[in-house]
C-alpha cells in the first residue's frame, strides 16, 4: 500500500512539472491564447442570444386557498399551470434563476355555478393574475389548462367497499391459496349533489398477472364513478401464492348398495388417496376424505371407487386403484329348533 501511494504522488508530480514546462513554452502561450479568445467569444456570443426574442415553456405552481368549511373539490385542482412565454432571453432567465412562483387563489375569486356543482375561473380572468408574475414586455402565448372549471360538492362522504378487479394465473405448482386482501376494504366517496344514488362499491383498475411465483403486492389506483372522487385514491392488494406439495393417506373404503342379507368382503378394503394441498397446510390439515365402493355398480367382478367431496384447496387428487375385487359370502339361514 506504501509503495502504491509513492507511485501515485511520483506520477503526479511528472505530470505538473510536464504542464507548467508546456505552459512556460511558445507552444503553450498559443494554446492559452486560444483559449482566452474562445471564452470571450462564447461570452459575446451568450449576451447577444440572450438579447433576441425567445419562447419558453415555464410552469406557475398553483393552490386554491380559504375553502369554505365542509366543501370538497370532485375535480381535484391541477397542482400546476404550464405556460409558454415569449421575451427576451434576458428577462426569461431572470424568471428561470427566480425558482418559479406560486399562483394562490381565493375560493371566493372564482364564480360559482351552482345548477352545475362546479366553480369556475374564465381563461381571461386567470392570465389577468398570471400576468403580475412577469414583465409588462412578456407575451403569454399560452396556458394548460386555459381555465379551470371544478366540479365541488358540500355532501358529506359515505363509505364503500372496494371490488378488485383481477386477472392473476400462478405458475404450474401454484396456487393462490387464500383471499385477496385489500388495505384499506372501504373508501370515502365524495358526491355531486346532483347524483341521487350515492355508490357503495367502488372497483379498482384491472390488474392482469400471469404465472405468478410468490405472493403479489401491489399498489393500484381506484376507479370512481362519473362526478365522484374516492379518499384514498389507492389501496394495496395482497394477492398469496404458495408452492403446492403432495401428501398422501390411506382411506378405509365405504360399501353402499349392498344387501344386508350379503357379506361383502372388499379387495383390498383401504385405498391410498394422493393430492397436491398448499404447502403452509401440509402440517395442519386433516379433513375427512371419503371413498366410496357402489355395490349396485359392480360390474366383472370389480367395483369402481368414487372420492366424495373435497376441500377447495386440494388438487390433481388421485386414488392408488380405481376399482377393487370383492367376494360375496351368503348367510345361511338355520332351520328353527322343534
């Protein structure tokens, strides 16, 4: 390491005394020379840029301010004006280096159209306030938005349950092994007053995965209806996935449809059932799996086996046979003692 830092200080040196050998030289006063001229030039240059007409685009924060207690904005007020403005370069720089400025309404300078629900500023009225922010020289040549129109509502909020709208697929070995879980399940919905039926369902955009591996989350943004806003705006869904793994068990089997004046004896009479069940309930399942034999459907000397109901959960459920042989032992009858 010593021997690493020599090196490199040795090698800093050669390189100082090379560059002020250069400078000293007629060939470094050439390239100083050059320099100097060309900085000067790029400074003529710039002064003479910044004198001639320009266009730029500039962005004007906006805010709404003194709402009356127990209004809400539907139509949530843009949180800037982007304008294009023509001056001189000069002026739009001092604009530039200012950091930009902050447009604050009153809710009271804005008209109020009530058989709308909305309040509204005229295109005219808002470049009136936008002009104070530059030079009397400067030409606004345009505003986005032009004019604000805002649908507002002094309803009370009511609460609805959010729907996700899903499209998810797991992988093969996969499964989605229980409820999708949304945080937050219900919403604030804000309504126009001109709506008579206020919604209490609210769904959120679609979400379409394919040959998912783990469990998802993910973030997605709600989808109110028309003259409506929902607080919050998203929710997160929890979508679990887990690995399926196999496990198998012996079932003694169920004989039904037989006569009871018959002894059957079934071959052999336990049948091995094996599935695939998710793996966080390989340890704590233990549901009852029934396997039937039908005595009425025996047919050459076998009778098939049919699973009763199952759990959800269980998949690609198999029986080690699909049917078994039986023997039939008669009972005799004994004569009545005289």
């Amino acid at each position: 390491m010593p021997n690493k830092s020599k090196f490199s200080i040795r090698t800093l040196r050669l390189w100082v005394v090379k560059t002020h050998r250069l400078l000293r030289s007629s060939r470094g006063r050439d390239i100083l020379i050059f320099l100097l001229f060309l900085a000067v030039s790029y400074g003529f240059w710039v002064i003479l840029a910044l004198n001639d007409d320009m266009q730029q685009d500039v962005s004007v924060r906006l805010e709404i301010a003194n709402v009356p207690k127990g209004y809400t904005f539907i139509t949530e007020p843009p949180r800037e004006l982007s304008l294009s403005v023509r001056d001189k370069g000069t002026v739009l720089a001092n604009y530039s280096l200012s950091g930009g400025k902050t447009l604050k309404l009153n809710y009271s300078d804005m008209v109020s159209d009530v058989e709308n629900d909305r309040v509204t500023l005229s295109q005219q009225a808002l470049e009136n306030r936008l002009r104070s922010f530059f030079d009397p020289t400067t030409q606004i040549v345009s505003v986005r938005p032009d004019s604000l129109s805002l649908i507002v509502t002094d309803r009370a909020p009511n609460l609805a349950r959010v729907v996700p709208d899903v499209e998810v697929t797991p992988a093969s070995q996969f499964v989605i092994s229980g409820p999708i879980k949304v945080e937050p399940d219900t919403v604030s919905v804000y309504t126009a007053r001109h709506l008579r039926v206020r919604p209490r369902t609210v769904s959120t955009v679609k979400i379409t995965r394919s040959e998912l591996r783990d469990t998802l989350i993910v973030d997605v943004r709600l989808q109110p209806e028309a003259d409506t806003r929902v607080v919050p705006s998203k929710v997160r869904l929890t979508i679990p996935i887990e690995p399926l793994i196999s496990k198998s068990r012996e079932v003694g089997i169920q004989l039904t449809h037989a006569s009871s004046a018959d002894a059957v004896v079934l071959f052999p009479s336990r049948v091995r059932v094996s599935y695939l069940l998710p793996m966080s309930l390989y340890n704590s399942e233990n549901n009852v799996v029934t396997v039937t034999a039908d005595f009425a459907r025996r047919h050459g000397g076998k009778i098939p086996l049919t699973i009763g109901a199952l759990p959800d959960y269980y998949r690609g459920v198999e029986l080690s046979t699909d049917s078994v042989e039986y023997l039939v032992e008669q009972k005799v009858a004994h004569p009545a003692a005289k």
